[in-house]
C-alpha cells in the first residue's frame, strides 16, 4: 500500500475568465490540474497518484456554465454538474437519452459535485457512449483559441494536459428516431462500468433507417464508435431487420479488454445484446436469446399452513418495540470507539507489508523516530510477551519479525501527533524484503513442491467424516449429480472499519478500546502478547459499527497496546477503508465437489465431498469453519453412506476466518443444489422430495450425536408449500428481456460454538442505587440490538419493565465474561443467565422489600417500575425500585449472578453442535437474457428459532443475513492476483445497494417450541444468510434452465447458456 | 502553515471561519476541528454515503469536498438536522421503525432523505430508491430504511402547513416510541 505523502497542500486557483485559465494552465501544465466538481480526485490519490501542485478551479468560468437550446443543437456548459442536468426540464425534454443515462452515473451525492465536462475529460465516464451515440461535438480551449470538434474525434487524440473542456454541444434529434443505452455494471446501481453502450437509429417517414450510430465505452472498455456495425444497418427497414447479424456484427467489431472480473468476450456480447434489444425489443430477443424452459407449476398445496406470524411493525402490535440505542444513531449522537478524541490524543497507523510474502532483511526505523511530531515507533522488538495471535492457533504475529506472509502483514506502527505526521512517518520507515514465491492458489499450495507460507506445510488442517459403504452404494443409484460448487472470498464491509483508542490509566492499568467480539478474550490475547497480567488490562469493546465475524479476532489491539504503552499517552488509530479490506479477514473462499445420489424413488443413499478451503497466511478460527463445513455437509437430510473430507490450506492471499454462517452457508448452497437438481433428475417435486428424505424429529444429528428437541423442518416445508411467493406464476415481462423464476431452500444450522470448544455464559443482576436493575454480560453491542434483547429477556423473566432494566456490556471491567458474540449464541446466553437469576434475584427484591414494608415475601410480586401487593387487583405499586433501593444499605441490595456451560451434545470425535435452528428461503429473480445478470425481486424467510425476543431486531438480522447472503450470491469476492487484491475500497468491492435488493422482502416468525424444550429461544444473526444462496440458484435454474455452480454467479456463465453465441 | 486558505462558510447555521490547508476534507473538519462526528467515514471516496451533509440543501459527500469547493457555501451536517423539521420528522421515522442495526451509516441516510423530502415530499418509492443509491448499510438490507422513509412520508403528508412544526416538535421529544402524530 503506497500511503500518499501529504506534503504541501496544492495551490487552488480561481481564474476569473477562460483566457485566464488557458493562460495559467499554459504556464505550468504538468503541476496543474483542471477541477470541477474534483470528485475523481480522492479516487487517484486512493491509487497512489501524486497530487498536482496546483488546482485550477474551472467551476466559475461564465462560458462553461449554462444550458442553451440553439437551432441544431443543444450546448451544455462542463461545468454544470451533473445534478443540475437531471433536473433540467430542457434537457428531460430534448435530450431523454442523456437524462437517462445521467442517473446511471455514480450516485446522487456524487452527481451534485461531478460535472460533465470532468465526466468527458476522464475518458472514462460514463456519459461518453451516450454522448457518442447522440452524435455530440465537444468545445475546447488550447493554445488560446477555442475549437469545435465532434467527441468522437477529440477521443481518437492523445491526451494534452493543457486543454480545457468548455462545452458539449449535442445535436437534436429532429426526425423520428430510436435510441438506447445501458451502462452494465458489477451490481444493479453505482458500480463501475463493466461496458456502457448506447445507439440512436435515425428513421425515415417510411421507417428506413437513415443513419445509425453505436458506441461503447465506460470504464476499462475504450470508447468507440462502432462504424461499421452503424453501416451495416443503414438504408434498411427498422421492421424487417435482422438482429441477430447486427448483434454479431457488432460483436465482431467492439474492442473490450478483459480484466479478473469480466472477460473481453462477455463485454462484447453482453453489450451487443444489449443494445439490438433495447433497440429491437421482443423481436430481438428472440433472435439473440435461446427459448426458456417451461415453467414447472409447484404441486399441489398438500400441506398444513404452519402457525407463523409475519413479523412486522403492524403485525405485531404492541410486541414492536423501538430499540433503547436507536434515537441516538439516528441522530448522530452515539460515540463509537472511533470517534472518540482527548486533547492529549496521539495518532496511531500501521505499516503493512505490501508484498505477499517475503523475508525480512532489515528494518530501519531511525527516519521516522527522527521526523519531527512522531512519538513512537514500534516494531517486533517492542513485544515483551508472545508475538503471535489467534483464537485457535496462535499462529499470527502482531508485529512480523522475519518473515511477512501476506501483503496486510503489520510490520510496524507510529505513534505521531496528528495523521499527516503518522502518515510521513511511516513512508519514513525502511523494509529491507527478500521476496519469496508466492502462494497464491489452494489447489498448488497443497502440490508437492510448493514455497511454505509456515514452517510446518500448506496443510493447515485435514478432516474426515464417513459412514456406511459408499462405494457400494453408487451402484444402487438411480440419479446421481456431481458438480463443484466455489464460494468468494466474502468481506465483512462493516461499516465502521477497526479502530478505537487505548490509553494508559494513571494507576499503571491499560485500557483498549476496540470494537470487539469478545472483550475478555481480546484481553487474555493483548495479555499474552504485552506480557502483562490479565487484570492490569480493561478491554471496551463496543459499540461498534458492524462485525459480522470479522472483528471476532484481534485487529488493530496489539498495536494500539504498544504504542500507548511506550508513549505513555492515550493513541487513536482507525483504519482507512484501504487498509481494513487489505489486512482485515475474509470469509475462507471454499471448493466444494459433492456428488450426490439416490434411488429409483428419490431417497437419498449416497454422499460423497471433497471440500478445500483457504484460510489465507494465519489460521484465525478456519479449522473451526472447516469443522462447521463437516458437519453441515448433508444438511437435514438423512443419508446413509456418506464419506466426506474437508482441507484447509495456507497461501498468501489475505487472510481468512470468521464471518456470519461460517461455513454452514456455503455448505447449504451445495446440499440444497444438489437435492433440488436430484429432484428434478428424479422427476419428484422439490418439496415432496425433500419431505422423503428429512431428518426424523427426535433422532440424532448428522454426525450422529444427540441434539435438542423443537425440529420444525416439516413445517419449514408445509411454510414453502403454503407461500404465496412460491406459488406466483412464473410468467416473463412485457418485452420477454427479462425471465422470471422462483427457487427455494431449506436451512437446518447448529447455534454454539460446539461440543469439542469451550463454551460458557454469564451474567450478573444488580439493584444500582438508583432503582435501575443493572443487567450486566460481557457481550457486544455489534448492530444485532443486543441492549433490547438484554431489557426484553430480564423484563420478562423478572416481571419487570423493559425500562428498568440497565444493560451493561462490551467492557471486561464491568461485567463477567459471557463468551464470544458469535455463532448465534448469545441470544441463548442472556436468556439462560435470566432464567437463573430471575428466580433468586427476584426474590431478594421481595424480601427487601417485605422487610422494610413489614410484609410477607409472598405476598409481594415483581412489577413494571417495583413491587406490588400480589394479592391487589390493581397495578398500584407498594414501593418503586427506586426508594427500595434508597432505603437499602449496599450490601443490602439485591445481586445475582450466574455462570454456566452453553448446552452441548455429548459427541467429540468431532465438533458437533447441539441446538438447531430451522428456516426456509423462498427466492423470485430476474434474469436479464441479454446479460446473464441476475435480480432479485422478491425474498421470503421462514424461521423457526423459537420465540421472537424483540421483534424489530429479529426482522432485521434476518433481512440483513439476506442481503449479506444476497451479495455473496450476486457479486461479492475480494479477488486476488498474485496474492494481491484488485480492489481495496468500496469503489471496487461490490455490496449490495439499495437498489440490488428485493422489491419485497417478508419474514416469518414461526415461535411455538416442544412442550420438554427447556433451550429457549435460537439466536437468529445466522439464519438469514443461511439459506439465500440456494434459493437464488434454485430460481436461476427455474428462470432460465442453468444451475450456478459458482457464486457470485458469473453473468458470463448465465449467458453463454441462454445468448445464442455469436457467429464466428 | 504558511499555505493555509482562509476558509468562511456556514456550519449548522452559524457563520464559521478558519484557516486550513486546501485540500483538507470537509468530513474532517467536521469530525477533528468542530467536533460534530456524525458525519462518519467509511470509505472517503464517496462510495458510501456514511458522511453526506447538506450544501446549499443539497446531500453531498463531505469526504469529497475540499476547504476550497466550500468556501461561502451553507452546510449541515446530520446534527444541524434537527433544526430542519423534515430532518425532525425523518429521523422520528427511522426511529419509530428502527430502521438501522449498527447505525453508522445513519446519518448519513437522514440527510440523504431529508434532502430527498424537502424537495419531493411525495416520492415515488423508485425515487427514494434512487436517493438512496449512494448510501450503504452493511446491516439491514435497506427493507427497513425503505419502511422509515415510507412513513417519514406519511408523517409529512399529515404535518401539513404550519403543522409541520408541531409534529416534528413533538416527534423528537422521546428516545423511545412516542408517537406523536399517526395510528
């Protein structure tokens, strides 16, 4: 990562008229810079370009502004931005194609500063096929003269550093005419642009095409025109003309460049077909597109309707309750760690590797100590303890000593007074490296002969599962399917990257402040690694701004821990976008082959898988995903020979662990395709299918071990069978562009880190002089709602209100360690820890209360606000928690606390969970025939995870889960190339906005458990990814015939099966 | 420094000078010289949204404006919101529907509908959509934005005239569920 050297700041220029402007651009042209709007600026900086010397802002100039109609054509001044052109009538009026591809452009924000003469002068915006297509000359100043010249010739000249754009003038279409664009993208709004294409036929009063003009362009693709192809064309009826030979004409005529994420072939063809079908409509389509499959009805709707309610604020009435944290964000006011600032505050940054993997020659760190402002430098040397970290394997060093195994490694951190400084210093700090080969693949990590990421082999971990005689059994099949399902390289995204501060307390205690996961382990690793006792170190680890596994382990801790420990002052540090996407973890990107069979009447005999997954440079909680993987490998279906095995390899690509699903995702994409293509082979509907083959409610759990009662699979089922998503007919749209399908899936997940770990809950109840009942678990605030379902659980166990519950949390020294906030458990652990001390702390507050009232404890209940006479009829209180609490001493007033083991199966031969969860996801998609690009239009989740705790929070974990699951479906993965990520900001990495997800997304909440289930509710943070995947391939290949193995689902695959190829 | 610009614009309805370098971000002098850190920063390239404030009453990304392009201008951030009574009645919406999970990008999306109510109070939901496309949220999946924006509209349309004070008023009174207006 090349950090920018913030020297001086550039020099912004304001000149008054255009000839000024070419006069001082004239005169120093290879330090200046023409600006408008600038917003491409950060972009290039981000990249490690070097800032120009002087900006000359061109915003003012009187002849770049304005709109005027003219007789032939309509000049636009550059420099109106490009919001201003969206509301301009004249231009909505006289120029809709224009209109409608400025709302393709970046994003609202960004259109109130871009303007279109800086969209024209990039080269790469945008507008350009559009403007191309529309046939738009372009007014420029150079050499102190104004020209003319069309757009298209202007694009042919090299670039000259000292022109200025001083207008577009774009012709008017005065005759009848056809035109079309479409910007394809990585994702359905503000994305970069894969290829943009735009077309206007111009016809006669017969409908002849008199003249037509393509064009390409945007992004990567060089802008064009596409003569040729336009020829070709002209003189011929718009009725009668042949779309296809267009299409391939067109095809053979663009040039597009391929990069990691779209070929050169699928810009070429994806553009050609977009442009003959926005031209062509319905005619078109059916030239270019093969014919769909017929839509397969759903079978008759045979089952009960399961006693859900649809969780929603009107449904469920006074149960909606507003979050107690909610106000505050929304207002801005909630202080993250991040955002916190002291006078005496220095400014932390971390050096990274930038190489992926390397030796260390040397470190020189005396320039950056030398420079003026910086405080502190810290390197291996200052690790007194152990320099390695890891929740599983301790396998990661803080600060790399010899050797860096990815291009985030940390090699130092500065400590500076402000971040220009910090940001020097560490340009200041010189790596001598010895490079290594680089690992870059898991397949040839694993190969004979293959460079060592670690001492001990690539292998990091190998697991096992079999059973019965699998060998035998594939010759009882009578449908078999195999295929290799590959899973991306899944960012977290949270919002707030890693960062807080950390601060030496006066009494020689250290305080770090981070968000966090689990702030007690966060403390025992800082301890291991500082060399100093646990209990001289207080861990703050929430709020924080989104985690979703990825701050599960250490992040930016241990350098914030050195460096506040050798400054002895208080050090902030918050990692740019940058660095958190170029050190941060990923989800393990998994290979999955799984072939799998059954007989003659569909019952499933036979499994077989073969998974590898990375985990990058360090272990983190991989081998724990890897055992997640085993274990989820058939889903809730019974299967009676079954050999399976599972890698984890070692590369330098990143590093990879924890993230929301953890491995129980991906292995429901596979088992949930494979059942359904089994089906279809079979000839049984999906639903009756999966019915013959489930798991029995009371038997024992995939890997053979025991688990808890409440199965609601059937019901999952009958919830499918009855929805009214699922029975939707699948009829096309209008135009027949887009083909519709619906796909489903059922979701069985394990809750709990599992038999085989660790695994315990605590919590503590405290009557605060002040009448509130503190409610203290070393738990994380991460998004989840967790101090709404701290007051929802305590107010009900106890009989208390909501309100007078205090939730505390997230801060080693006030509460007891719960364990981690992951792996949906601590719904689970507050709950439990009120059900064991409501009883006892409930009744120290009644016999408080009957001693100083000269009562009867059993006379006396717990209620909203204090204590009541049981025996009234009425909600008077006989004292409020508040004067009870006055009128105790101290050690009077009521305390419980309670510690005990998250439930497990008795099962270790390998990691098993015990408490399940059940769900089902019902997707419906569009699949654009001209692209392969998939939509989602609507999104259904069933869950079954008993009770809903708090309503608004359990709709938005599940909506939430489906949208993660949503993009890792359709366009999420940090793609490596030489152990290098190509994107490294939210520019490139690609999470669904708005406008990529469901028009509609409903939730059910089916609540009902067994009457003998004594687990309570199933935490729900992993049940909304659960299932998304499959249900979006199930609808791709109920859409339009193909199975997506491969997710996010390559447009390009979608195609190639649905496009009729072009000729050669 | 010697390079410094002096710098005069509006902040939250008072008049604001300093001397800064001129590239300097807006989100910057926000969130390190006036202390407001509302405006958050997720990306500070104008890819999410996160930092968006009012300038001249439009929502534009304060990560890409520099000192130089806000000099003169009138800029609110998500605190000054609470002077604007659409601002008021966005953020009593979003809250009664709790529209957000980790909240940091929140701010950032009352400004961008604030700015979106202001001007077409009676947006069409693909018009929110479309407001809403440069801002991203990690935790919702947007349903429950799209449902606070939905019945921010609602309670525009029955804080009609002079009304609209009152409701707004009343709607940011509590930090839990009071519901003023509506149901």
């Amino acid at each position: 990562m090349k950090p920018r050297i913030t020297n001086a700041a550039p020099r912004v220029l304001r000149p008054k008229s255009l000839a000024d402007a070419v006069l001082l651009l004239a005169h120093a042209a290879d330090e200046s810079r023409v600006v408008a709007g600038a917003t491409a600026l950060q972009l290039e900086w981000q990249r490690g370009e070097p800032a120009p010397r002087q900006l000359i802002d061109v915003t003012k100039l009187p002849e770049l502004a304005g709109i005027t109609k003219g007789r032939v054509h309509m000049r636009i001044g550059a420099a109106m931005r490009l919001a201003e052109l969206e509301e301009s009538h004249l231009v909505a009026r006289e120029l809709p194609l224009l209109a409608e591809t400025l709302g393709r452009v970046a994003a609202p924000g960004v259109r109130q500063l871009a303007t279109i003469g800086g969209n024209i002068a990039g080269r790469t915006g945008c507008l350009i096929p559009t403007l191309l297509a529309l046939g738009a000359s372009i007014e420029l100043a150079v050499d102190g003269a104004i020209f003319v010249m069309t757009l298209r010739d202007w694009l042919r000249k090299p670039v000259r550093r000292d022109d200025i754009v001083v207008s577009v003038q774009i012709p008017l279409l005065g005759t009848a005419h056809k035109t079309t664009h479409c910007k394809i993208g990585l994702r359905a709004a503000f994305t970069p642009s894969v290829i943009g294409v735009a077309g206007t036929l111009l016809l006669d009063s017969t409908g002849r095409i008199e003249m037509a003009r393509f064009a390409v362009g945007g992004g990567a693709t060089p802008p064009q025109c596409l003569d040729r192809a336009a020829a070709s064309v002209a003189g011929h009826a718009l009725a009668a003309l042949d779309w296809r030979s267009l299409r391939d004409a067109l095809v053979r005529e663009i040039d597009a460049p391929s990069d990691p994420v779209r070929s050169s072939q699928y810009r070429k063809i994806a553009a050609a077909n977009a442009l003959v079908t926005g031209l062509g409509g319905e005619r078109a389509i059916e030239q270019v597109c093969r014919s769909l499959p017929e839509p397969r009805p759903p079978a008759a709707r045979d089952a009960r309707k399961p006693d859900t309610v649809e969780v929603t604020r009107h449904a469920l009435g006074e149960r909606w309750r507003v979050r107690p944290d909610i106000a505050d964000k929304v207002a801005g006011r909630l202080a993250y760690l991040t955002d916190h600032r002291r006078p005496d505050m220095l400014v932390a940054r971390i050096l990274r590797a930038g190489i992926p993997h390397a030796r260390i020659v040397s470190i020189d760190t005396s320039a950056a100590e030398a420079l003026p402002g910086v405080v502190a430098v810290v390197t291996a040397h200052d690790i007194k303890g152990q320099n390695g970290y890891g929740i599983v394997v301790q396998d990661q060093p803080a600060l790399c000593a010899d050797k860096v195994r990815y291009a985030g490694d940390a090699v130092a951190a500065v400590a500076a007074v402000d971040q220009r400084t910090a940001e020097r210093a560490l340009a200041l700090i010189r790596v001598e490296y010895e490079p290594l080969p680089v690992v870059d693949d898991m397949e040839s990590a694993l190969a004979s002969g293959a460079a060592l990421v670690h001492g001990a082999g690539n292998l990091q971990r190998e697991l096992h599962f079999a059973r019965g005689d699998v060998d035998t059994a594939w010759s009882q099949c009578a449908h078999i399917v195999e295929d290799t399902y590959v899973t991306p390289r899944q960012m977290h995204a949270f919002m707030e990257t890693e960062g807080g501060y950390a601060v030496p307390e006066t009494d020689g205690t250290l305080s770090v402040c981070v968000g966090g996961q689990h702030g007690a382990r966060d403390r025992m690793q800082l301890a291991r690694i500082l060399a100093i006792p646990e209990d001289r170190i207080r861990v703050v680890s929430s709020p924080t701004g989104g985690a979703f596994g990825g701050k599960d382990e250490l992040t930016v801790q241990p350098a914030l821990a050195l460096l506040a420990l050798k400054c002895g002052r208080p050090v902030r540090l918050h990692l740019d976008r940058a660095e958190s996407s170029l050190g941060g973890r990923m989800r393990n990107p998994m290979r999955i082959r799984m072939r799998t069979g059954c007989d003659a009447s569909g019952i499933l005999i036979a499994q077989e898988m073969d998974l590898l997954m990375d985990t990058g440079a360090y272990a983190s909680l991989s081998p724990s995903v890897l055992e997640t993987c085993l274990e989820h490998a058939c889903g809730p279906y019974e299967v009676a020979n079954v050999r399976n095995r599972g890698r984890l390899a070692h590369t330098n690509n990143g590093i990879c662990g924890a993230f929301r699903g953890f491995g129980a995702n991906q292995m429901t994409y596979a088992i949930e395709c494979q059942v359904t293509r089994l089906a279809d082979a079979a000839g049984i509907d999906p639903i009756v299918f999966r019915r013959r083959n489930l798991r029995k409610p009371g038997s024992p759990g995939y890997l053979g071990q025991e688990i808890a009662p409440s199965d609601r699979l059937v019901e999952m089922l009958d919830a499918v069978s009855n929805s009214d998503l699922w029975r939707k007919p699948r009829i096309g749209t209008a135009n027949k562009r887009l083909a519709i399908g619906t796909g489903f899936a059922l979701l069985h997940q394990g809750t709990g880190l599992g038999s085989v770990v660790p695994d315990t809950g605590a919590g503590r109840l405290t009557l605060l002089p002040g009448g509130r009942i503190e409610a203290a678990f070393g738990l994380d605030e991460i998004g989840q709602g967790l101090m709404a379902s701290i007051q929802a659980t305590v107010a009900a166990a106890l009989g208390c209100d909501r309100d007078d519950v205090l939730p505390v949390f997230g801060d080693t020294a006030r509460t007891p360690d719960s364990g981690s906030t992951t792996a949906s458990r601590g719904s689970y652990v507050v709950w439990k820890s009120a059900e064991l001390m409501a009883p006892d702390f409930g009744r120290q507050l009644r016999r408080a209360a009957a001693d100083l009232l000269d009562r009867r404890p059993d006379d006396i209940v717990v209620a909203p606000g204090g204590l009541r006479d049981s025996r009234a009829n009425t909600d008077d209180l006989l004292i409020s928690f508040a004067t009870l609490a006055q009128n105790l001493a101290p050690q009077a007033r009521p305390r419980a606390e309670c510690a005990f083991d998250f439930p497990k199966t008795n099962y270790t031969a390998g990691n098993a969970r015990f408490i399940f969860a059940s769900g089902a996801t019902v997707a419906r998609v569009a699949v654009d025939r001209a692209t392969g690009e998939v939509r989602v239009l609507d999104l259904e989740q069933h869950v079954a995870a008993g009770p809903v705790i708090d309503p608004a929070c359990y709709l938005g974990q599940i909506e939430g889960g489906g949208a993660q699951g949503l993009g890792f479906t359709l366009s999420e993965d940090m793609i490596l190339q030489g152990g290098r990520y190509i994107a490294n900001n939210l520019d490139g990495y690609m999470i669904p906005t708005v406008a990529d997800v469901p028009q509609t997304s409903r939730v059910f909440a089916l609540e009902d458990l067994d009457r003998d289930d004594v687990f309570g509710p199933r935490g729900i943070g992993e049940l909304g990814i659960g299932a998304v995947t499959p249900a979006i391939a199930a609808a791709v290949a109920d859409a339009c015939g193909v199975w997506p193995a491969v997710t996010p689902i390559p447009p390009e695959t979608v195609l190639a099966a649905i496009s009729e190829g072009p000729a050669q | 420094m010697t390079d410094d610009m002096p710098l005069r614009f509006r902040l939250n309805g008072e008049e604001r000078v300093i001397r800064v370098p001129a590239d300097t971000r807006l989100v910057d002098l926000l969130r390190e010289n006036f202390g407001l850190t509302a405006a958050k920063t997720a990306c500070r390239i104008g890819r999410c949204g996160s930092c968006l404030v009012l300038m001249n009453g439009n929502a534009v990304n304060s990560c890409l404006l520099m000192a130089w392009q806000i000099d003169g201008a009138d800029i609110v951030s998500a605190e000054g919101l609470a002077t604007l009574p659409e601002g008021r009645i966005v953020r009593e919406a979003l809250v009664r529907e709790v529209a957000f999970q980790c909240g940091y990008c929140a701010p950032g999306f009352t400004v961008a509908l604030t700015a979106l109510l202001r001007r077409r109070r009676d947006a069409a939901e693909a018009e929110v959509r479309a407001a809403l496309g440069g801002n991203l949220c990690r935790c919702t999946g947007y349903a429950s934005i799209l449902r606070g924006a939905a019945l921010a509209q609602q309670l525009l349309h029955c804080a009609v005239g002079d009304d609209i004070r009152e409701v707004a008023h009343a709607g940011t009174s509590g930090q839990t569920d009071a519901a003023p207006v509506l149901e």
